[in-house]
C-alpha cells in the first residue's frame, strides 16, 4: 500500500483507490460532478482537481491512484504522494471551472426544483467567485421532453453526462446521447427513441444540478421543507431501499399539503439495490392515486355496502365469528402486510382454533437491465409482493393453499385483497383492506387498514433479508395500523394480545420463529426509530 499525506493527514491508500476516495475516508469532501462510483470514470468536469507535489499540472482526484515509489524517490523521506485539495492553485481552478459552467447558465434558482439540493448552487457557494465577469448574451436552448416522465432544460445542464453514461452502462436502453461539441454540446435522445424504460427515473438522481425534472415532480415542493423517511419498496420481492420525501408539518399552515409522499427516491444498499430502484416503484404511489381508498368502515345491509363507525363493524365482526365456531372461520394472511401484520393475525387465527393459510403474490415478468459495463446487473423480480417470504414463515405456512384452506368455511377474515379471487363468497366475509376492488364489495365487513407508507413494520425479501420500513405519513381518513385491528379483534373475541408497538411483535417474532433469531434489533430499531414508533401508537 501508498502511503499518502492529503492536507497533512496521513494515510495508506490501496492499489487501485483514488485519490477522491481516499480523501473522503479521512473526512476530506472533494467537489465533483461527473464521477459516480457505480459508473466508469471520465473525469470530464474538471471539479476534483488536486495539487500533487512533483505533477506538472493538477491532477482529477476521481481519476487519479498512487503507487509505491522506490525507497530513493519517497516525498520528504516516507511517502508515495503529498497531496494539497485546498491550497490557491487548486481554489483558483475550481473557480475558474465554476465560473465557466455559469456562463450560459440561466441562474434561476428561485424557480428550480433543484434548488437546495443542487450542487452547482451549493460549490458556487463554497467554492465559486460571488461576481460574474461575463457581459454577453446568454445562450439558452430551449427545454426538451425526453420521455413520458421526464423533462430537460437543457440551460442548466453542465455536461457531466451521468444520463448518457447510464443508459449505456447500467439500462442498456442507450436513449441518450451528447450532441455537437464545445459550447454548444446539448444531451439528445436518439432519434425516434425516447427516454422510455422502467429505470428511467434514476437519470433524474443522477442529475447533479437541475436539468432533468421529473415530470410528477415538477413544481411540487421545495426540499428545504422536506422530511426524509427511510422506507422498504414494496413493488417486488426485491426490497429496494427508498427514501420517502413528505413536507415538514411545522413549516406549512396548508394542512391538505402535509400527509403526502412527494418524491420516491433510491437509497443506497449495495446487497440490494445498489444506488437505483425500478420506475415500478418509484411512482408505486401514484398508481394507487387512481385507487379509491377506504376510509372507514363499512358494513352490509339490504344488500349494500354503508359506512358506518369502528364500534359498530367491530361489533358485527366479534357476532359472525363467535357464533360461526372456530372450525368454521378461517384467516387468510398476506404477502404484501409486514410481518409483524402478519405474526398478529396467524396468531390470534392460532389461539381462536381457525384455520389459516396466506393469499398468493402477483406474478408478473422478470426483467434484468446488464451491460457489459456493469457490476451489478438490476433485476425486476417477478414476484411482485414485497413480503410472500416472510408472510409463510413467521406463519410457519409452505405455500398458498387459500381455496383448499377457505372451502366450507362460514367465515372468512381476509387481510387485504390484492390478487385474490373468490370462486364462492362464504357466508360472512370480512376484509381488512386499503383500496375498492372486487373482493371488498363482496364483503360484508369491510376495516379501513393503513398502506406501508403510515405504518411501520418489517419486510422479508425473496433473500431472506429483513428490512424496516417507517411511517412517514399520518394514516388516511379512519384507517388503523393492520396490527392494531388485529389486536381490536383479539380483545373483543376475549383472546387478547398486548404489545406497546411494532417493535415489541418484531421482537417476539426474533425470540419464537427460529428463522428470525439472529435479527438485529438495534438496527433494525436504533433509539430515534422506536420513539417514532411510540408516537405511531
């Protein structure tokens, strides 16, 4: 190993570790823009340039490593390099790349998405002259539709081509391209193919300043107000770590802007997802927009679905069970409810007698973006249920049998209806569910439940990998936390469950389901997580 002095510090830096990488181990930020450690290296934007003493020239700190000199060659007796990330002629060089990136650009902060979380704007601040000494005219290309979902303006952009390198490197999909040379180099989509594939999404986070916008996020919010939340996707079996962006409640008085998921944006887990998530579940949320959701109870009469209150439909769901007898009641669970759902419902199916089993996932297409180019080929699972896995074996269940589990019965109490068809509707059917379809307007009970993004929980991925998900919303309307429905029905049907919150069922489940015993509570419930899970209850 090189050992290295970066702005005095000492350091041992491996064959084959840049200099950019090596100063951010030790704490040292180098500004860049084009670099991205899941893509090949191209040191175009000049931003990370570093002074190493005996270089004729500063040198891209992205690009550059250090080998071992000859005893005789060593810098002050010892080492393989010294290394200045700050001193004049290194600030005067990114001034100078600065200043010529502002040339054309249109300085409209006060109305870019962007703004906040652009790079451009925050090393124009750290590092940038505070004065412009350009007087001609600008020129502003005009803004292009690259696709279905996303714009570019073009006017900002700096050409670090993170866009154009990832639909080569890691879609394949090759849409964009770099257009003319110099000052008038624009991104382009190839002609009659536009930007069009399900991991389009991520050229949007790639982007370091704010060309790229996406269009369901276009003028939206200003991210300075917003709350990240760190979630689990539950598209597919994959598990891809997201972070969910709502607006701070403190900062507006505009109530109906709060409770809202506003963007959906990747987070880094390289034994998962790497640095990106599929367009699938990205705008997860705003499929179920289109969705009529269930906001509160609804009970049967005269043949009719009517809203009604928590007491009264708690009350009918306590009768038809009691007086149906547990051989004659059976419980099926889901593979889209986290486990800790999941665990409470097998386990008052369990102590009340009745039979249970788990509804099957939805099977769609497998599809995998690999290049050449890419380490880490992505995969779109086909299972698309973020939690069949973890739903059988907190359980303890092999797979659905839910026809064979459900026939005769008189009645059945179903956790969500998604993908499941009824052939023959028993006698008393009872839903905790999210949104309208065919099988809740079968029900004759139907239990407003909340979706993943106002609850906390657990999801088991088709690895076996357990991650937490956090509420980052309050729940809609009426609904309740699934597990606290659970709980209600446990109470009322004198087969009581207590826990103080998801984290006391997600500990029990460590201690009782053999699978599940070498679970992390600390990390899955660091001491920030469960007071927010307190405040869930």
């Amino acid at each position: 190993m090189a050992l290295v002095k970066i702005d005095g510090q000492e350091l041992e830096m491996q064959r084959g570790e840049t200099i950019l990488n090596a100063a951010k181990r030790i704490g040292i930020e180098i500004p860049y823009y084009c670099y991205h450690p899941g893509m090949k290296i191209v040191a175009s934007c000049r931003m990370c340039l570093v002074d190493m003493v005996g270089a004729p020239k500063l040198v891209p700190g992205c690009s550059t490593t250090v080998g071992e000199l000859p005893p005789g060659k060593k810098i002050e007796d010892k080492y393989d390099a010294v290394i200045f990330t700050e001193n004049e002629k290194v600030t005067t060089a990114r001034r100078a790349v600065l200043e010529f990136l502002l040339l054309n650009h249109p300085i409209d902060c006060p109305i870019c998405d962007k703004a906040g979380e652009c790079k451009l704007q925050d090393y124009t601040y750290e590092h940038g002259n505070h004065e412009s000494r350009f007087a001609e005219i600008k020129r502003i290309p005009q803004r292009k539709d690259l696709g279905p979902s996303i714009y570019l303006y073009t006017s900002r952009c700096i050409m670090c081509t993170r866009c154009v390198r990832f639909t080569e490197e890691i879609s394949g999909t090759e849409e964009l391209k770099v257009n003319h040379r110099g000052a008038r180099a624009e991104i382009e989509v190839n002609p009659g193919k536009p930007l069009n594939n399900k991991m389009m999404g991520n050229v949007v986070d790639l982007c370091p300043v704010g060309c790229l916008i996406d269009k369901n996020e276009k003028f939206e919010g200003r991210v300075w107000n917003f709350v990240h939340t760190e979630s689990v996707c539950p598209g597919c079996s994959k598990g891809c770590n997201t972070t969910l962006d709502t607006m701070k409640r403190q900062k507006l008085n505009l109530e109906e802007l709060v409770d809202k998921v506003y963007r959906v944006r990747p987070r880094e887990n390289m034994a998962v997802n790497q640095w990106w998530i599929c367009d699938d579940g990205r705008y997860h949320l705003n499929a179920q927009e289109k969705l009529t959701r269930i906001l509160v109870p609804h009970t049967r009469k005269d043949n009719k679905l009517s809203e009604t209150n928590w007491t009264a439909a708690m009350a009918l769901v306590t009768e038809k069970i009691k007086s149906a007898g547990s051989g004659s009641v059976a419980f099926i669970a889901s593979p889209y409810a986290s486990n800790e759902e999941n665990y409470v419902f097998g386990k008052l199916a369990k102590s009340f007698g009745a039979s249970l089993d788990v509804s099957k996932p939805l099977y769609g297409d497998t599809q995998t973006f690999k290049t050449d180019k890419n380490k880490y080929p992505f995969t779109i699972e086909s299972e698309k249920a973020p939690n069949y896995r973890g739903a059988k074996e907190v359980l303890g269940l092999g797979d659905s049998k839910m026809e064979q589990t459900i026939a005769g019965k008189k009645v059945v109490v179903l956790l969500g209806s998604h993908n499941i068809e009824l052939k023959t509707k028993p006698e008393t059917l009872i839903v905790i569910s999210h949104f309208e379809d065919a099988v809740t307007n079968q029900a004759d009970v139907v239990l407003p439940g909340t979706i993943f993004t106002e609850t906390s929980g657990t999801f088991t991925n088709k690895d076996g990998l357990v991650q937490k998900f956090n509420k980052a919303i309050q729940p809609a309307g009426e609904s309740r936390p699934v597990w606290q429905i659970v709980l209600d029905i446990a109470s009322a049907l004198e087969h009581g469950l207590y826990y103080e919150s998801v984290a006391d069922i997600t500990k029990e489940i460590k201690e009782t389901v053999s699978s599940y015993s070498s679970l992390d509570m600390d990390k899955l419930y660091p001491q920030l997580a469960y007071t927010n899970e307190q405040m869930v209850l």
